[in-house]
C-alpha cells in the first residue's frame, strides 16, 4: 500500500520546472547558496581520510537494519515503552494526522510547538492540526520563514533556501504580528538582525507551550533513544521545555545499535551543514521526572515506507539521513528549485522517494523520474551511497511500463527502427532517402516535442557513409 502526502495539487515536473527557470531571482537565489554549500561540504569531507570507509559503513548498517527492520523496530518499541514511553503505529497519513491529534487534544492545549521535521510535513500534520482548531508553530528559522510567509518548504535542510534576506525581512515586518510577538520597528536585513527578530518572537512560544511536536534523525532500537541534530538551539528548547513531547518518525529511522550513530554522527554533519558536528545533538529515552517531559509519545510511520521496501532496487532510498547533499550539486535541482517537484522532498532524493512512497498515479509523481540528468553527482556524494541514478532508471521503467501515447510511440519507433537495422538493404536505402532529402527535413522532429523542444534535429549529411566507404575505399582490399 502507498502512502500518501499533503496533495499540493501541482502539475508535472516538466510545467512547473519551465515556469521556474525563467524566474531570476529564484535561480541567483538557489545558485548563490547551493555552490556555497557543497564548495564548504567538500572541505569538510576532504578532511577525513577514512571518509570512503565511513561511507561504506553507513551502507551496510542502514542496509541491515532495512533487511530486518520488523525485528529492529518490535525491540524499539520494547525499549520505548520500557523506558515510560507510548509507541503508536500509523499505516498513512491519515492515521497519523488522528493520533497526533487526538494526543494534542487529551492535553487541552490549543497549541504546539515543533522541531523542523520532514516526516510531519510529508503527512501534512500542521494542515490536520489546524482543522481541529490546534495551531502549530515551527521554530527552526527557515521553517519559520516559510510558515509566515504562507509557503512551501523548497530544500531538505534550508527550506527557506529561495528566498534571500530583503524577502525574509520583508515577510518577518508583514506576518510576525499576526503569530505572535511583532518585528522589531526599523527591522533590516542584516543576518543578525533577522536572527535577533525571528529569536525574540519565539521565546514566548518556548516558554509557553506545553506540548511539543518532534521528528528524528535516528531511533535506536537496543536502547529506545531518539536522536535530533541541529544547529540552532530550538530543538533542544521543543524537546525539553513542554510537558508533553510527541515525536512522528518514519519506520527507516530506525539503527539496530548505540555503536551505529558513531558513523552518522560524523558523516550528516559533514554532508548538510558542513561542519564537524552539529551544534546540538539531543538524544532522549523515554521520560523523566527530573528532565524533560513527563510524557512522552512516538508515532512510527509507515505511510508507503514497507511498500518501497518490498522494491529490490528501489528500497535503498530508505537508506536516506536527509543530509541534502545531492540537492546542492544536482544541476537540475539548482535550476528549478524545490518547489517544482511538488514534494516536501525535493531534488534527486525526492525523485526517487516520492514516486515510492506516493505510487506513479498522479502526472508530477509519474514524471519525477525523469527530473534528472542521470550526471551521477547525487550519487557521488550521498553519505550512505544511495545510487540514485539507477533507482531513477528503474522508476522510469514503471512509468514506461504503464503506457500511455507517449510510451507507444516511442515503442512503435524503437521496433521500427530495429527492423531497419536488421536489413541492411532498407537501411542503405532510407540512408540514401534521408541524404537527397536533407533540405526538406524540419528542425524539429514532429510528434516528439518534449524531446526536441530544447533540442535540433542533426542535420544529414550530403551522402551516406557507406556510399563514402564505396567511392574512397572501395578497393579490393577495402572490401576486405
């Protein structure tokens, strides 16, 4: 069974990617701050030696965890409850959305606080709150912005990434009056200022808020202990402060041992924010008296994940941390940006998963396969060597394999072709057609816009290579 995402009703990759390109600031934008990061990634990765073996290793533990992820996450649950937490299983999106909502209601608040987490946003947990009359209110910075500014999320670890800092002072003067505390009078643009304003405004959601709401980077399941990384502090003050803290995971999360982080606590860092570790790294086992929540809960999601993992080639995308790296240096990804996926996972990783995790049925899912070059850069350094580009050829095949106009075409030429080639007679002929009528050949091939309309058709030459062959060479020896 599929899962299913917040349906943002877009169109397919190719219309909304074309409408992308020709925003200018949007592409400075994401120009500007993808080269910034992965020039600064690639310093920080260069200066470890074993940074192969790491790599490797962090396959072979999200591979094994994958091979027996029934066994590791029936043991973290054990360990969860052990410690006085609740563990809660939701197959979809919908299911999900009723847990966490039903938990946020037994508590009376009205309410929440939330860490940045890409698992609540694919289930569109804020909407589901929001129609139970509980508002949710993000505190990492980017999401901040992209919340105030009515927005969608457009890069994995900077979901504000398209925007730049005369937009964000502009969105923080206009919205953060009608969330809570106001900008600041004479507000500008300066990164500190910014930080000062978007700081002020949540210290009063921190320190009022009873509930909070969570995702993971990791759950292990030997001790029950779920990890968050980040870099501003506001985790850490979601994940501490409120009396009740609900945490919405997806079910690949999970690693089978305490060991196992030491790889990804070297490797995320590294590969997303470019730094040789994270400024906070909080970790949590159940509850207790003297710290932390009273109560605590864990929502393990499933919403399409065991269906992908029932897929030989494609279930290698759960190996994902979520760093973000192939998005800073897929060429696509730079030119078209996030929201032309139509999927809070956006770029090369979101090509592959969402089309997983959501099924081929919808026009932006059926052409997310094809959002790519297949240069291979995604593959290159992605910390657990996902090979995206295979995962991309084989999803294509699905598409392919469904039909469609396009599909026939294609698949009536290709065996028409092959006819050709197996008859050489045919072949000198429609090669002798092609050259005397070279004049009249369009520039664009007909019937095939998609494929031409960035593309000419090579212009034929004014005779064949083998009646070339025949003048120039043909000699006995020649022949021979």
């Amino acid at each position: 069974m599929n899962g299913r995402s917040i349906d943002l009703g877009m169109p397919s990759f190719p219309t909304t990617a074309r409408e992308a390109v020709h925003d200018e600031t949007l592409r400075a934008n994401l120009r500007h701050a993808t080269h910034t990061i992965r020039d600064k990634r690639a310093r920080a990765v260069a200066e470890l030696d074993d940074w192969a073996q790491l790599r490797e290793a962090g396959r072979q533990i999200k591979d094994r965890a994958l091979r027996h992820l029934d066994r590791h996450l029936e043991q973290l649950e054990r360990a969860v409850t052990a410690a006085g937490g609740t563990v809660h299983w939701a197959e979809d999106a919908d299911d999900a959305g009723r847990i966490v909502t039903e938990l946020v209601r037994a508590t009376g608040e009205t309410e929440v606080v939330k860490v940045k987490s890409m698992a609540t946003q694919e289930i569109g947990l804020n909407e589901a709150l929001a129609a139970e009359g509980i508002t949710a209110y993000e505190t990492d910075l980017a999401e901040l912005i992209v919340q105030l500014g009515h927005d969608r999320p457009s890069h994995i670890l900077v979901p504000a990434i398209h925007r730049n800092r005369a937009e964000i002072r502009q969105i923080f003067a206009d919205e953060m009056a009608h969330w809570g505390r106001p900008a600041p009078d004479g507000l500008t643009d300066a990164p500190a200022d910014l930080a000062e304003a978007a700081r002020l405004h949540l210290r009063e959601k921190f320190l009022r808020a009873r509930v909070g709401i969570s995702g993971a980077n990791f759950m292990v399941a030997e001790t029950g202990t779920l990890v968050v990384v980040e870099s501003e502090g506001n985790g850490r003050m979601c994940l501490t402060l409120p009396e009740t803290l609900i945490s919405v995971v997806g079910v690949e999360k999970v690693v089978p041992t305490w060991r196992d982080l030491e790889v990804f606590l070297q490797t995320l860092p590294r590969s997303s924010t470019a730094e040789r570790m994270n400024p906070y790294t909080s970790m949590w086992t159940g509850t207790s008296d003297a710290d932390g929540p009273r109560a605590f809960h864990l929502v393990l999601l499933d919403n399409g994940r065991t269906a992908t993992l029932a897929d030989d080639t494609g279930r290698q995308a759960l190996r994902c941390i979520r760093c973000s790296a192939c998005l800073n240096v897929c060429p696509v990804y730079e030119r078209a940006g996030g929201h032309a996926y139509g999927s809070v996972y956006p770029g090369p990783i979101g090509a592959i998963l969402s089309p997983q995790l959501r099924g081929t049925g919808s026009a932006v899912d059926a052409s997310l396969p094809y959002a790519s070059s297949l240069c291979g850069a995604c593959y290159e350094v992605c910390p657990v060597a996902i090979d995206i580009p295979e995962v991309l050829v084989h999803l294509r095949t699905r598409v392919a394999g469904r039909g469609g106009a396009g599909h026939r075409i294609e698949k009536a030429a290709i065996k028409t072709a092959g006819w050709v080639l197996d008859h050489p007679g045919v072949l000198a002929a429609a090669e002798r057609a092609a050259a005397r009528t070279r004049r009249l050949h369009p520039r664009r091939l007909p019937g095939a816009g998609a494929w031409t309309r960035s593309r000419e058709l090579p212009e034929a030459p004014q005779e064949s290579f083998r009646d070339w062959w025949r003048k120039n060479r043909g000699t006995e020896e020649g022949r021979a």
